[in-house]
C-alpha cells in the first residue's frame, strides 16, 4: 500500500497560481479536472472502447505495459503497486495521476468511464458532494 500513497506525496498537488489557465483537452477531460481541481480529489477517465475485457483495481506483478499519457515508451508499474489493469496491461498508475495513452479520452470517444477516489473517511461528505457535480456535468 506504500505505493499508493507514495504517489500522492510525490506529485504533491501544486495550486493553480493566479493567472495561470489549465488548456482546453476535450469536454470530458475538462469536466474531470474541473472537478477534480475544484474539490480536490483525483479523477480520471477511460474510452472504454479501448479496455480489453474488465478493468480491475489490484496490485501489480511488476511486468505489466504500460505507455503514460502523451509518451511512446513502456513503464511498466512496480511490483505491488495499486493499479487499474485489463487484459492488455496496466491503464492507470499512481492513484489517478498516470493513466494510459492506449485508453484516453478523445473528441471521438463515445463510451467513457469517468471515475474519482478519495482515501481519506473523513472527507466521505466533500467526495460524494464532488461526486454528484461530477455526474450533473453533461458530456
């Protein structure tokens, strides 16, 4: 589980500093990192028409391909690191901050699974909150 917290601290989240904008990706991309800049929570998204088989949450064998968001070289997760995997290897690293270039969310994409995580009970009111803005977007 050292993993999966590992990233957060790592990434740390960096606020938006006045001034600065966050471009333009696609309708759904923008309406996750709305949210998730908003209610600070991780969110992500998947063109499911891309997942081969289930998507599961488990730990990882180390082995599993894994090509980052905008990148052409494997990195594969390390062994016993939280991930969301398929048949094809791993979609998404690092607690919602590394997803899969082979799943993303393009302009053509018509069947998305939009997700977010909290792992901290005592923000349970502020995720499910975040959760229902998330699902009264529309896409």
């Amino acid at each position: 589980m050292l993993y999966a917290f590992e990233a957060f601290y790592e990434n740390g989240r960096t606020p938006l500093k006045p001034g600065n904008t966050i471009g333009s990706i696609n309708k759904a991309v923008d309406i996750y990192n709305y949210v998730s800049l908003k209610h600070d929570f991780t969110c992500g998204g998947e063109n499911l028409d891309q997942i081969q088989g289930d998507m599961v949450l488990g730990f990882a064998r180390g082995d599993e391909p894994f090509v980052p968001l905008g990148e052409e070289e494997n990195a594969p997760p390390r062994e016993g690191e939280l991930i969301y995997y398929d048949e094809e290897g791993a979609i998404v690293r690092s607690c919602l901050w590394r997803e899969a270039d082979r799943s993303k969310i393009t302009e053509t994409a018509d069947n998305i699974l939009l997700y977010m995580e909290c792992i901290n009970p005592e923000r349970r009111d502020a995720f499910s909150q975040a959760v229902r803005v998330l699902a009264e977007r529309k896409i």
